[in-house]
C-alpha cells in the first residue's frame, strides 16, 4: 500500500468520525433529516480539503482551480452517493441480507460502501486532482 493510499484511507476515517460528531451536536438541535444533511455537506468539505492537501498533495489554491476541482468534487461525491442508494437495496435482494450487529442490510451497505470507496479514490486521483499532463518538449 503506497503512502496516497494510506493518507487517504486515514482521512476517510477521519471524514466518517467527523460527519458522526457533527450529526451527534446538530441533532440535539434540528430534526434528524436537516442534521443529516448538513452533517453530510460539512464532511463533504472536510473530505474535499483533506484530500486536496493531504492525499493528492494538489498545491494549488488559485480559486478557478479550486472552485473547478470542487465541482467535480462535488459531482462525483454526489453520483457515488446516488449510487450507494441504488445499489444497496439490490445488494440485499441478491443475497447479501445479513443481519450485522442487529442491523438489518449492514451486510449490503458494507459490500457497496467498500466498492464505492474504491470507485471515489480513483474518480477523485484520476479526475478531480488528477496532475495536468506535461507538455512535450520539442526536439
């Protein structure tokens, strides 16, 4: 497992405690779909500047590029996400409809999760903060 890997396995960790501390403080507060949702945009950005700077190393803060970078960010955090709500239900029809911990589909939700973690690290190394192809040299 090469440090990028690493880095970005810590930060996600990282994302997930953080989404869960602030759902935790806003639901004491707001209805659970509103502390959902804004824990879930919160930890959208914590995800988006972590990665940019500790995992994909993208130096760059000049705000096209960062307002460029965090669009597809944001789109392909948004697709993953829609497919997780896809896929999860049909996981469990397929058979993956183990009861974890008394947690009915967590079988279905780890699987597609796992796979969609895979799918967000390279849409994220390839497209979002992907290095800018080097121009050839002339001869």
């Amino acid at each position: 497992m090469n440090k990028q890997m690493v880095m970005y396995t810590v930060m996600g960790v990282s994302a997930t405690v953080f989404n869960w501390m602030v759902y935790a403080i806003l639901v004491a507060f707001l209805p659970m779909i509103f502390a959902n949702a804004f824990s879930w945009t919160a930890t959208l950005l914590f995800a988006f500047v972590t990665n940019k700077y500790y995992v994909f190393e993208s130096k760059n803060w000049d705000r096209s590029t960062v307002l460029k970078e965090m669009i597809t960010f944001t789109t392909a955090r948004g697709l993953t996400g829609f497919l997780e709500i896809v896929l999860q239900p049909q996981a469990y029809a397929l058979g993956l409809d183990k009861t974890i911990l008394g947690v009915e589909g967590l079988e279905a939700k780890i699987t597609v999760c796992l796979g969609l973690v895979i799918v967000n690290y390279f849409s994220t190394k390839w497209i979002v903060f992907r290095e800018p192809a080097k121009e050839m040299e002339s001869a």
